[in-house]
C-alpha cells in the first residue's frame, strides 16, 4: 500500500528549539510538496522539490525555515529557532513528475504545538 | 497569482439529499484541478483528478465538473450519506506542465445528518 509517511505524527516543543519533520515520498515520485495548515490561513505552500531539486520555496520564512531533500526517499523540513506563531499542521505530498498527471498524495501530516 | 474560491464555507444536509459543492478560480491557465476530502486531525485524501483538456471525472457517487472557460469547478455528491460528513477541498494546479503549483481553495465543511 504506496503513502506518503511523515514523522513525527506530533510534536510539542518550547520555543527557541529546533524541530525537524521528515517526510518519505512514495517511491517512485519525484515531486515533493511542502504544505502547512491552519485554522487562519488555510493550507500554504511553503516549498517544492522535482528531482530532488527546489523549483519554489517562496513561501517559506528564509530566516528560520529550511526544506532539503538529501535523498529521493527523504524530504525534511526544519525550522530553528521555532516560535509559537509556527504551530501548525505540515503536510508532505508527492506525485509524479513530467508525462504523467499531477495527482498529489498527501501524508497524515505533523502536528507542530510551539510553547 | 492563482486564488481559489470555495463556496459554502459549511453546508449541512440531511441523508439522502444531492449536493454541489462549488470552487472557484481566477487564472484559467491550469494544468489540473483535484478534489480532496480531510476528516478531522487526518491527511488529504484525493477524491478525483481532472485535467485541462477534461470536463468531468466520476468515481462512484461523486462527480467532478471542470469549466475552464469560467473558472469553475464543481463537486456533485449523490445520496449522501452520514459518512460524507468531511471537509471537501479543491486544488489547482497551475501553468501548462505538471511543475506547476497547486493553490488550495479553504474548503466547505460538510455535514450529512441522519
């Protein structure tokens, strides 16, 4: 059964700490997407990767955010130091890359508490 | 830039009835445009898929629509059920390759009561 897995499922943390999510695209995709949701402002995109490679991160805070993917199985997203006003839902999705149809599959997501 | 509309924020509906559920947008040059169903506390999961060039898609009691010319979508659900009950999401996907960025409507909440 092909998903998108993200870890941690929750994360509680103080702020000023550093907090990293990570996330497993399904094999074979190769475009991962980077998406954070809440109440206020709905869902975000804060950065993506095709081949391995960031086509757009303008979404995301450059001072305190940083989205890498050191490998086609793993995307990672971290964010230091962390602030409250970063608590959120961050979702990963992937999907396939030129020639195919776009689909996105989404993760159960990580659920970011900043105290 | 891209927005997405969706119009109602929140619909309750007793069991049994037909439903829309309306999204909107303003660039017309996009590459797909999906339906995505979230329960509560859970991730998004993909209902339908509609390129471009299509004008709808179904998949059991639900069906999709696709006017690009207007800049609308909509979600046709049959017979609800209790189940139905969900928050349902649109998504569009911009430009003319599958590079593009998909730009999220804010989603209409769902409640199908028995």
């Amino acid at each position: 059964d092909a998903r998108v897995t993200q870890t941690p499922r929750h994360k509680v943390t103080e702020m000023g700490q550093e907090v990293t999510m990570r996330c497993q695209p399904i094999l074979g995709h190769n475009t991962v997407f980077w998406y954070r949701q809440t109440m206020m402002q709905g869902l975000e995109l804060l950065a993506y990767f095709r081949n391995r490679a960031p086509l757009d991160d303008s979404g995301m805070p450059k001072d305190r955010f940083s989205a890498e993917m050191p490998d086609a199985t793993l995307a990672t997203l971290k964010i230091q130091p962390s602030e409250p006003r970063d608590s959120a839902v961050y979702f990963c999705a992937s999907g396939f890359g030129q020639g195919e149809t776009g689909e996105l599959f989404f993760g159960e997501g990580s659920r970011l508490t900043v105290l | 830039k891209q927005e997405v509309t969706q119009i109602p924020a929140a619909l309750s509906v007793p069991e049994g009835e037909n439903l829309v559920l309306n999204c909107s947008f303003t660039d017309s040059a996009i590459y797909n445009l999906q339906w995505f169903r979230q329960d509560p506390g859970k991730g998004l999961t993909s209902l339908l898929l509609i390129q471009s060039s299509q004008r709808e898609q179904t998949s059991g009691r639900l069906n999709a629509s696709l006017d690009k010319s207007s800049g609308r979508s909509t979600l046709y659900i049959a017979a609800s059920q209790p189940g139905d009950s969900a928050t349902y999401l649109c998504a569009v996907r911009r430009g003319n390759t599958n590079a593009g960025k998909s730009t999220f409507g804010d989603g209409t909440t769902l409640t199908v009561k028995p």
